[in-house]
C-alpha cells in the first residue's frame, strides 16, 4: 500500500493566497499599462490642442498686426498727398517720370517700408474713370493700395484699399465785385465800397479790379454819403457818392448762377460746411456765434436758425472764408461793428457793414431785411482778387479727402 500525501489545512491556504497573488499582481499591471495608454492619449490630446490654440493666437496676431501695417501705409500716403504731394499725374509715373516704368505709382518712402517686426507696401493707381489711360488723372481721385505682411511660420498677410481725393479749390466763379448780391441793395451813411484791385495791404493795384456793386436786382440805391468805385475794362474809377459815381462800375439785373455759398465758390454742395466741421486751418462749424473762438480762420460756417440774427461783431483781426446760411437762406449777420476781415463773406442776409473788409461780399436772399441796407454808417470794402486766392488756398487747401476703404 502506497504511502499518502496528506497536505496540512494551513499549507492548502497558503498554496491558494499564493495562486490569488499571482493572478492580482497581473491584473495590476494590466491596469496600470491601460491607464499609462489613456494618460498618453490624453496627454497627446491636450499637447495638441495648446499646439493648435497657440498657432491659432500667434496666426490673429500676427493678422492684427499686419493690419495695423496696412493702416499706416495708407496714413503715409495722406500725410504725403496733405504735405503737398497733390500733382498726381506725376505720382502716378513715378519719381523718373516715365510710365510704365518700376517706379509707377511709387511714393517718396518708397515701395515698401520696414515697420516694428514686419513690412508696408503702398502704391498707387488711377481710378476706374474709364478713360483707357492709367497715367492721366482727371478727377483728383487715386487708388491707393497698402499691404502689411509679417514674416515667418505664423506669418500673416493683410491688404487695404483706399480712395483718396486731392480737393483744390477753385477761385469763386460769381465774385464779380466787391459787393454782389442776389437782393436789392441799399448803402448809406458814409460807407465805402471800392472795386478795384487791392494787394494783401490793402494798397491799391492799378486796372485789374472788378465793379463796386453787383446785383440782380433792378436798382440800386446809393444814399448819404456813402461812396461805391470800381474797374470797368481795366479802367479804375475812384469811389464816388451818389451825385458823381460812375454808372459803369455798378450793374443792375445781372446775370448771378448761384442760390447757395457752395455754387457761389463753384464747390460741390457741401463741401464748405464739411472742410468748417472737420477744423481745418482753425475752421468752425456752429450754429450759435456765441460758440465761435476769435480771431477766426480757416472756413467758419454759422447755420443760424430763422430769425434768430447774429448781431454786433466784433472780428478782431479775422480772416478767411465766412459763410452766414441756413436751409432757408434767411440767416442773418447785423451790425459787422468793428475788427477787419480778409477773406470773402459769403451771408444770407447782411446787414449794416461799418468795419473793414478786405476781399468781397456776396449776399444770397432776394429779399434782404433791414430795408435792404447793407451799409450806413463807417465802413470800407475792398475788393481783393489777391486776398480771395490766398486765404481760399490757405484756408481750404489742396485737400485730401478721404472717399472710401475696403480691407
């Protein structure tokens, strides 16, 4: 009889807690190789979405910053054009002059300008007028093109169109004496109204003035003292009063193609009020003159509400282009007292002129209040063709506007 193996109760539990740990001890490394995998596709996850989110942020970045290149491209440009750049015909063919040469529609900064951590490309062209040449300009209007690019892997690229206009600004088509009026006209007390041609002081230039008054209306009537001269074809005739005035430096039923102080400049309607609100050239734009800053320059537009008259001015030593006007043409300046003004006064309805005056005057109502006087105490007003050109230029331009953007 073979002899048996009988295994003590103590020795069959260990065996068995020996077997459990074996097996536990490979599902443990089961376990921890699993969640090693997750953590490193999760980790691979994250990984490449701050890669993905950091390309983004430095991708609009570097979209924001070329922008802001393409912005100042097109700032150069209207600084050069403001600074005097206004001959776009030789802009448009470049510093040689020649077309369809390298250097067409290339500023004086050149084609293209390092800025910060990147690049601006600005050239220009004609407009589409549809004329079938590039290199003639016709309407004061350019396209100017400007591109800001930044370099590098993230590197981004951004373009700006621009329409710009150089506004130069015609001489007054209708200033055809020193006074010229769409209404009847009436001067009085010892006013002086002098057509003919004077300097920036006031001297007189000889022969080249224009007539003392001009009106569309059927009559003048010159009382007191008041004295109206004139040039009438290259003829001077010295301001006289009522009794010995020469006939042929006013004229009566004439002929006036304007309604409005724009027409009357030969501008586009609106164009004054819009250089007055932009302060160009120290330009106001108010619509009470108690808002007004003296002496005044540039263009001053005051849009005065039906019969509410400014009254009792007081220029200084003023200059420029005055425009006195509402909607319906009925705004009033009274009692122009003291200070001088250089310049051309263009007025609704003005009334009472005792100070001086160099340039000229236009009156637009047909129906002048104040019993159509526009003068009847001390006053001069000299006509002034050199005055008008000047402050025309100094006050208005040429000037560049800016018509359009596209990004």
């Amino acid at each position: 009889m073979k002899d048996r193996l009988f295994l003590h109760p103590d020795a069959r539990l260990s065996s068995c807690l020996a077997r459990w740990a074996r097996a536990d001890a490979g599902s443990t490394i089961l376990y921890t190789v699993t969640l090693i995998v997750v953590l490193v596709l999760f980790g691979g996850t994250i990984t490449n979405r701050i890669l993905f989110e950091s390309h983004d942020a430095f991708q609009n970045l570097h979209r924001v910053q070329a922008l802001y290149l393409a912005e100042a491209g097109i700032a150069q440009a209207f600084k050069e054009f403001d600074n005097g750049a206004t001959d776009l015909n030789a802009l448009l063919k470049g510093a040689d002059g020649i077309a369809q040469t390298a250097d067409d529609g290339i500023l004086s900064f050149g084609a293209s300008v390092s800025l910060g951590n990147g690049t601006c490309s600005v050239i220009i062209k004609d407009n589409d007028e549809e004329d079938g040449d590039a290199y003639s300009d016709s309407d004061y209007i350019v396209e100017v093109t400007s591109t800001g690019s930044i370099p590098g892997a993230f590197g981004a690229e951004r373009t700006i169109i621009a329409y710009l206009q150089v506004f130069h600004p015609p001489n007054p088509t209708d200033v055809r004496g020193a006074i010229t009026s769409l209404g009847p006209i009436k001067t009085s007390g010892s006013l002086t109204v002098d057509g003919r041609e004077h300097d920036l002081n006031s001297s007189l230039v000889n022969n080249n003035g224009e007539l003392g008054i001009v009106t569309a209306a059927p009559v003048f009537n010159q009382e007191g003292a008041s004295k109206v001269g004139g040039t009438f074809f290259g003829v001077d005739y010295q301001p006289k009063n009522k009794q010995q005035v020469s006939p042929t430096v006013i004229e009566t039923n004439a002929i006036l193609n304007f309604n409005t102080p724009d027409q009357a400049m030969g501008y586009a309607e609106g164009a004054l009020k819009t250089i007055a609100q932009s302060g160009l050239n120290g330009s106001q734009y108010v619509t009470d003159p108690a808002n007004l800053t003296f002496p005044l320059s540039g263009v001053t537009y005051a849009e005065l509400p039906s019969g509410v008259p400014w009254q009792a001015v007081d220029f200084g030593n003023s200059s420029g282009i005055l425009v006195v006007h509402n909607a319906t043409t009925d705004a009033v300046v009274k009692n122009l007292n003291t200070g001088t003004f250089n310049g051309l006064i263009i007025a609704d309805d003005l009334v009472h002129i005792h100070n001086t005056i160099l340039g000229a005057v236009i009156a637009l109502t047909p129906t002048p209040s104040a019993g159509n006087c526009i003068g009847n105490g001390n006053g001069d007003v000299l006509y002034s063709s050199e005055t008008i050109q000047a402050i025309t230029q100094d006050s208005i331009g040429p000037t560049v506007l800016q018509r359009s953007w596209f990004y």
